[in-house]
C-alpha cells in the first residue's frame, strides 16, 4: 500500500500501470486513492472517475407531488412543536399542498370516455357484416374466373 501511495504522489504513470508495478489490481489502487485521498502531481494522467455533466432529471408527477407533501409536513410539524403558531409556515404549507394537489392532477390527464351499451353490438354487427360482404366478394370472383373459358392447349375448338 505504501508502494502504491507513493507512486501515485509522485509519478505521472496511469493508475493501471502502477497498479502492474505493485502487483494489485487497478481498480483496487483506483479506490484507494479516493478513500485515502492520495494527490496526483500536475501533469499526472486524470483519474477514471468523473463527475457527471449531465444535470439531474426534474422531478414531475406523482413523484414532485409526494416530495411537496413531505415538505409541507415538516413545516406543519415544526409549527406545532414551536410554542408560538408561525403563520408564513402554516401558509407556505398550505401553497406546498396546493402545488401537490395541482401537480397531481395536472399529470392524470382526462379518463377515457365510457362505452356506451349500444356500441359493442353495432361493433360485432358491422364486423359480421364486413365478414360476409367480403365472403360474397370473394366468392362472386371465383365464380366470375370459373365461368370464363380458358385457353385449354388440349382442346382442339380453342384457338
């Protein structure tokens, strides 16, 4: 470890190859610099850990809802352990529970319409009807190529 420490404060070598000179493995030197809080020189190859630039996802919904209601306990809590009632508390309370409510509902969107009792018979007739208008359809085909004389090479009246 002291060989590990002292290569990493003092070399400009990558973490991998210190940790091939000391024989341990890399990630293994990797944690403990960041546990022991070991320095590299300037000039030093930068460590594979890096802070993400990618900014944390907003909250919305039910989750920012649930995290207002949190909040607004703490204050009511907090008002009614003090001796004397606090009304900016009580009203910011009030706003974070009204923002809660408002993002939930905001979220839900609008239920779809009921069915009517009459739509899923004049669905099935229309579907039975498309059925057999198809069957004729077809059918009337078939028997239109059927009646039709073909080019038979056997018949010797055909030309």
């Amino acid at each position: 470890m002291a060989a590990a420490k002292h290569l990493i404060e003092t070399t400009c070598l990558p973490l991998a190859s210190i940790a091939f000179r000391v024989r341990i493995d890399k990630s293994t030197v990797s944690r403990w610099a960041a546990k022991y809080g070991w320095r590299r020189p300037p000039g030093a190859w930068p460590s594979g850990r890096k802070i993400s630039d990618r900014p944390a996802p907003v909250p919305i919904g039910r989750v920012l809802a649930q995290r207002l209601r949190i909040q607004a306990e703490r204050l009511v809590q907090a008002v009614e352990s003090s001796p004397q009632v606090d009304p900016g508390a009580l009203a910011e309370a009030l706003r974070l529970l009204a923002m809660a409510r408002e993002e939930q509902r905001a979220r839900r969107g609008k239920p779809p319409p009921a069915p009517s009792r009459s739509a899923p018979a004049e669905t099935s007739r229309r579907r039975t009807w498309d059925r057999k208008a198809a069957a004729e359809r077809g059918w009337s085909k078939r028997y239109a190529r059927e009646a039709k004389p073909r080019n038979d090479p056997s018949d010797p009246e055909d030309p």
